[in-house]
C-alpha cells in the first residue's frame, strides 16, 4: 500500500513548479490532469462515448477531442457537465490509484487541481496545499495563460476558495512570492517528515 501525499492548490499556485522539486528527489508523482488527458486520448472507449452523446463537432479533423468545443458545451449546460463528470470521474480515479499504487518510491506525490473540490482528500495520507493570496493567483495566471483577469476571476470562482483549501490542509507551503531557496528548503523538509511517515 503506497503511502499517498496528495498535492493541491488553485489556478497559479504554482503546484507544477513544487511537484518538480518532489520530483527530483526521487519521488513518484501522479499527475490527474495528464491521466484526464490520457483518458480522453484517440483510441480510447470513452472517446467514442463523448462523441456520440455531444455529436461530431466535439471531435477535431485528427480525431482528437476538441476542447474548447466540449467546454463550451458544458460550460452552458449543467446537465451535459454532470453527464461527462460521472463518465471521466470514476476511470480517472481509477487511473490515479493505479498509478499511485504502482509508485516506485517509498510514497507517491498525487496532484490533484480540484482534491478538495471533487472530494478526494480521502484518498490521501496527508493533504499539502500550495498557499497563494488571491491577487497572486489572478496575477500568475493572467500573464501565464495570457488570460483576461474576468476569466481567470470566473475559473477562481468555480473552484473552492483559499479558506476551503487550508482547513483540508495537513501541511502548507506558501508560495506567496517567497525566495525560491526558501520554499525549496519546505520541500526538502515535507520531503524527510513524508519518508518518516510512509516508513510507520
């Protein structure tokens, strides 16, 4: 039974740039945005079920899955978001456990953008939530994704807040713009206190 960290945060907190750091010291990490990529993959059965409940034109010409036409779709309709919701979210929990329990190091780093929100923390030994201020966030993220500050606002809206996060939190790293060194250091220190943890 691989000892599971699950890693967290909203839209530019910098999670990706922290589970690198977990990642060169040698620690498995599960990515759920690259297994709900990979689900959704050409080939896969669940393709062909998306494309015959919204039609065609949520299939690119290479036969890929037209994002932005399916989030579209279901951003204008809760019932087709439901629909989808329950198809991906059981395969790519399944995916993800799979993954974790496959882990080579002695625990896994599961990196999970919406843990709280979908409810997955039970999944997890311990919660690590990437800590931002809500100005950082809409900063980072505008300049990154080259977004308008409404979008970014309307992608915050929809996720749970700062306050939500931190009470589902066993450990938090603030990423508030301190020097690198510094949150490189919590690393190294989550690092050790994880080893210690999976080893009982």
């Amino acid at each position: 039974m691989t000892y599971i960290v699950g890693l967290t945060g909203g839209i530019g907190s910098g999670k990706s740039t922290i589970a690198n750091w977990f990642a060169e010291q040698g620690v498995t990490i599960v990515d759920a945005d690259i297994i709900a990529r990979d689900v959704v993959a050409v080939g896969e059965p669940v393709l062909d079920a998306i494309a015959a409940h919204f039609g065609p034109d949520v299939i690119a010409e290479d036969g890929s899955l037209n994002r932005s036409k399916l989030r579209q779709r279901i951003f204008e309709n809760p019932a087709d978001r439901h629909w989808l919701e329950a198809l991906l979210h059981p395969l790519i929990r399944e995916r993800m456990m799979a993954a974790c329990q496959s882990a080579q190091s002695a625990y896994c780093l599961l990196v999970v953008p919406l843990l709280v929100e979908n409810k997955l923390t039970g999944l997890c030994h311990r919660v690590l939530v990437v800590d931002v201020s809500p100005e950082q966030q809409v900063a980072r993220t505008m300049q990154r994704d080259q977004a308008d500050e409404a979008q970014v606002n309307a992608i915050m809206a929809s996720q749970a807040s700062r306050e939500q996060r931190l009470a589902a939190a066993d450990d938090v790293i603030d990423n508030n713009g301190q020097d690198r060194s510094l949150i490189k250091a919590a690393v190294a220190q989550l690092h050790e206190k994880y080893l210690t943890l999976a080893s009982q």
